[in-house]
C-alpha cells in the first residue's frame, strides 16, 4: 500500500476533492476540518493509528472536509479496489466485520458533520464509534428486555373521514432515558443489522395489534364516526364501511436484503391468521435506488403473499417518477414537507396535486402525512388524495389509546 510523507501545514485532502481513498496515519497528526457557511469548524484531530477519510471507500463522493498535517506526517493509504480486493479475499468472518465496521465509520463521519455546529466539534471520531458500540449494546438489551413499543397513527379516508387503517411508529421505553423515538436508534440497528430482529418483532407486534382492532370494529354496531377535526370538514356523511382495516408497517432496505428474510415476514402474516391484504408495507426509495434488480425481486415475493407494498416519503431524497412505472407498488405516501408547504407555496400545492394524479393515472392509492392544519386537509381533499394521517386528526396512540379512538 501506498505510503506518503505530508509536511507540518500541509493539505492532505480539500472538501470538494473527489475522494477515492482512506488513510491510516502511521506517524504524527491530522486536522479534519469542514467550511460551514465561509466559516471554518474543526472536527476532529486524528493521531497515529487511526483512520479518517473512510467514506471515500463506501461511495466516491466528493470530500465533505478537509485533512491538513498538523504535523511532520506519514500515511498509509487504501483504495476502494484494493480495499475490494482485500474483502474478496477475506473468510466471511472478517467480510462481515468489515462492513459493519465501515457503516459505522460512515454514519459516525455523517453524525459529525451534521452536528458541526451543535456538538463539540472537536471531539475525536473515536469518542462517537465508542458511543455507537454503547448504544449498540443497550439496543441488543432492548431486544433482549423488550423496551421497545408500537404506537399506531390513524390513518383517514379523505371522503368520509372515518379511520381506514394505522401506521405503526416504532418507540424506544428507555430505562434511563424514557421514551426515544425511532430517528435516534433506527439508523445505527440498520447499520449493525439490529434492524432486522426489531423489524420482527415489530412486524408480529402490529399483526397482533391489527387483530384485535379489527375485531373491535368488527364488533362495534354502527358505523366509524369520522374524527373530531373531519367532523365538520366531512363533505359527506361517513358510510358504513365493511372494509376491514389495514395496517401499515415500516420496514428498512436492510430487512430486505435476504430473500429469506422476506419469506419469513410473508410466513409470519400467513401465520397470524391476519388478509395479508390488510398489511401494508412502508418501503423507501433508498431501497430501490441502491439494488434496483434485488428491489424488484422482494418487492415481487412481498406480493406473491399478497401484501401491498407503499412507498414511503415520495417526494424526497433520490425521488424518481421511473421508479413508479418500474416497481409495481399499491400506495404513494408523500411526503410532509410537501404536506407542511402547501397551504401556502403554491408550488408545493402544484407538485402535490401532479402526484396525486399520476399515482391515480397509475392506478395507486395516496396517503399524505403530517396533515397538522385544516387547510391543508381541504387542499388534499380538492385535490383528490385518497387519505391521510396527521397530527390534526391523531397523533400516534399507544395501542389502549388507539383502541379508544375506535370505540368512539
Ligand atoms: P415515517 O415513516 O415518515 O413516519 C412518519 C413520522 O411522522 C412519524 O415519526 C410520525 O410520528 C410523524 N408524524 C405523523 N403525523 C405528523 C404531523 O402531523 N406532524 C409532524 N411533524 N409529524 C408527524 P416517528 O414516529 O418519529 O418516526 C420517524 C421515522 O422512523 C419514520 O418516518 C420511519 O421512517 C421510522 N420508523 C418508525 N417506526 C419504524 C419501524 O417500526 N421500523 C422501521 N424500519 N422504521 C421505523
Ligand atoms: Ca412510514
Ligand atoms: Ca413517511
Ligand atoms: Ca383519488
């Protein structure tokens, strides 16, 4: 591997570089630094034995800081074809080892970049991966301990506005910390691979629960009244509807890589006795953008068992209309920050309402989430959006909560 001597002052790597390599620094210091807004914000000052640059190795994006020698420095470097070839030839054990360890490396580098205004900046990377491998653990114990509950969001028909399903969220009963929700833990179990024992647990959790709000509606004598905040807003009376309700659940790409893990989740809905009609699963467009050929091969198993499948948070991130034509999905969910905006941006009420219409072109349902004002709930519904979710109407209940809302 290649070596290199970098004088006191000297630039390794500016912010802005194409990266393609990582470095481990043999001898003497390095300062890792990124502009924020023209304004110069330290990282991390890395000393010999450790590695900085990393994520150069995962995708070759441009550099997202700059690495200086603070110091007389020698370096060794990798690159992403030698590390390629390193991995190829390791025994399973340590391949493994390897990417996890790299995910960690990328979310930590991620994590600091983002809070390079709000956390002390200056703390090493080390202190992070030292933290994830903490949180790591209390994960595992979570799992173990079960801590870990489903809090159900209604989900409204936009006609009648009576509930027509949930959408099960994800909480964290911390022992210490009390209740931590999804955003904090969700992105280290999926680089760990947690995700996937949480995910199954999840997904027998709100088969049960669907269960037994069926059975409740099923019960009930006389029709689902809409919700307080539809009450008045309802253009029409709400009908008796025989249409059971449905159950959205979240999945991670991550539980999906495995074909067999994709048939467990067909097997445990069979199992539970639950229309696998009534299952809907919420998946995200980084699934279908980073194995588009594997996407469509689970997509395709989910719905031999006959679950449909959403995509979530449309709208955002890699966002592209090919997808809708190439993967065939039920439910478009978009996305509250067009949601939040369109009140008001004219734009965004535009986007929304071009969604809308081509998911009915394409003969799928739409959900909108974050509905939190009443205009923005009779902007949708002009529009013609199927149903949606929010705080308006409910937050996420507690599973007695939920079941109240439906005794009403
Ligand atoms: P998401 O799937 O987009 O879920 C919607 C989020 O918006 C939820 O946040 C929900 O509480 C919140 N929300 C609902 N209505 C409103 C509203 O009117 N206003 C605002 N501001 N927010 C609203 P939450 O529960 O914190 O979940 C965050 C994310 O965590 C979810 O985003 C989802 O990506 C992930 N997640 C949650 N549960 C699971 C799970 O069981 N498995 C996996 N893999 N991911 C989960
Ligand atoms: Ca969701
Ligand atoms: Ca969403
Ligand atoms: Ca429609």
């Amino acid at each position: 591997l290649p070596r290199q001597h970098f004088a006191a002052g000297q630039e390794i790597f500016a912010q802005g570089d194409r990266g393609d390599r990582a470095y481990f620094i043999d001898r003497g210091a390095v300062e890792i630094s990124t502009d924020k807004a023209g304004r110069k914000v330290v990282l991390a000052r890395l000393g010999s034995g450790e590695l900085f640059g990393e994520l150069a190795l995962i995708n070759q994006q441009t550099r997202s800081a700059t690495a200086v020698a603070v110091e007389d420095t020698e370096v060794v470097s990798i690159n992403a074809e030698q590390l390629d070839a390193a991995i190829k030839t390791a025994n399973p054990l340590l391949r493994k080892l390897l990417q996890v360890n790299l995910g960690r490396f990328q979310w930590t580098q991620q994590f600091m970049l983002q809070h390079a205004d709000t956390v002390d900046a200056r703390q090493p990377l080390e202190q992070k991966a030292r933290r994830d491998l903490a949180t790591e653990k209390e994960i595992q114990q979570a799992i173990e301990e079960q801590q870990f509950e489903l809090h159900y969001q209604p989900i409204i028909s936009m006609r009648g506005g009576q509930t027509i399903g949930f959408e099960a969220l994800l909480r964290w009963r911390h022992p210490r910390r009390g209740l931590v929700y999804p955003t904090e833990f969700i992105p280290l179990a999926e680089r760990t691979g947690q995700i996937v024992a949480i995910g199954r647990w999840v997904l027998g959790e709100a088969l049960n629960a669907l269960k037994a709000f069926q059975m409740l509606v099923g019960r009930g004598s006389g029709p689902r009244p809409p919700l307080t905040a539809l009450a008045e807003a309802a253009p029409e009376p709400a009908p008796r509807s025989r249409t059971p309700l449905f159950m959205s659940i979240n999945i991670s790409a991550r539980q999906l890589f495995e074909l067999q893990e994709i048939d467990a989740i067909g097997d445990a809905v069979m199992a539970s006795g639950v229309d696998p009609k009534q299952v809907k699963l919420e998946i995200t467009e980084s699934l279908l953008v980073d194995d588009p050929v594997h996407a469509q091969a689970a997509i395709q198993l989910l719905r031999e068992y006959g679950m449909r499948i959403a995509l979530d948070d449309f709208g955002t991130g890699y966002s592209s209309l090919s997808y809708l034509h190439q993967f065939p999905m039920d439910t478009l969910k978009i996305d509250q920050r067009f949601v939040s905006t369109m009140g008001r941006d004219p734009k965004s009420y535009r986007i929304v309402r071009a969604i809308v219409g081509l998911a009915e072109e394409l003969g799928m349902e739409t959900i909108a989430e974050g509905i939190e004002r009443n205009n923005q709930l009779a902007a949708l519904r002009e529009i013609g959006c199927d149903a949606g979710q929010g705080y308006l109407m409910s937050r996420p209940a507690s599973f007695r909560e939920a079941r109240r809302l439906l005794q009403q």
